[in-house]
C-alpha cells in the first residue's frame, strides 16, 4: 500500500520555494513521451498526487481519456534524496473536489489562475521509489 510519509509531503511542499522541480512524463495523444515541469504539483491525499492544468488545450487533457498512465520525479541532489510516483491520472469535475485541488496547490501557483479557470487532475498512485542516501525503498498498491 502507497503511503506518501510526512517527511516526502514536506518536500513536496516546499519544492517551489527550495527550488526544487517536480517532473511530470507521460506519453501524449499522438504517441510521443512529453515531459512537463508542474509547480502546482502536491499531496492530495497519502496515496495521490494532484496538479492544477491552467491550459485546458493542453497536450496532458488531451491524453488523459485515452493514456492516463503518468510519472513525476523529484530530486534533491544535495541530499541526495530522490522520489519517483507512477500512477493514473484523472479529470476532476466536481466543484468542491476542483476547490480543494486548488486551495491545495503552492500559493505561488494560484497566483497565475486567480479565476480558477484551469483543471484538476487527480493522480492516483500505484508505485512509489523513495531513494535516500544508499538506501531505496519501493511501495506498489
């Protein structure tokens, strides 16, 4: 079972202000791998992850129906701490699931939809590699 641990959450969290980037790869609706940088990236529950799209022609909407398979990489080379999720997106439409998606993201990153005329998506999460130092640890669900 995918558990994502408070320290990992924390990291996430404060991606955006140490600098750090998560890295989102999937392969897009015309067969190609595509790789995006999110910043609204973040924990949505222990076993999920979730991303704000502000683009609604974006080439991720478009995969989703037919590709949902996903991954995002983190890495803190400095630390040498390193985490990588895989799982399945999906399209969030209900009003309050889309505000808690929203509030959920960096700050920062609300800033350029004030509107909220973006997309929730949710990732739910069926493998998680944590590496840190020599050690690595892997959950499946």
């Amino acid at each position: 079972m995918i558990s994502i641990s408070s320290e990992l959450r924390q990291r996430l969290d404060s991606a955006l202000n140490d600098g750090k980037t998560l890295t989102a790869a999937y392969v897009d609706a015309y067969g190609k791998p595509h790789i995006s940088f999110y910043g609204s990236t973040h924990v949505h529950a222990p076993d999920k992850l979730a991303i704000w799209v502000r683009n609604k022609d974006s080439d991720l909407l478009k995969t989703i129906p037919n590709r949902p398979d996903i991954a995002f990489i983190y890495g803190d080379i400095s630390s040498r701490f390193y985490a990588k999720f895989e799982g399945r997106a999906r399209v969030e439409t209900g009003r309050e699931a889309c505000q808690k998606v929203y509030d959920e993201m960096h700050p920062v990153e609300r800033q350029f939809d004030p509107e909220m005329g973006g997309i929730a998506i949710v990732i739910d999460l069926h493998k998680l590699a944590v590496q840190s130092g020599g050690n690595k640890e892997v959950s499946t669900a």
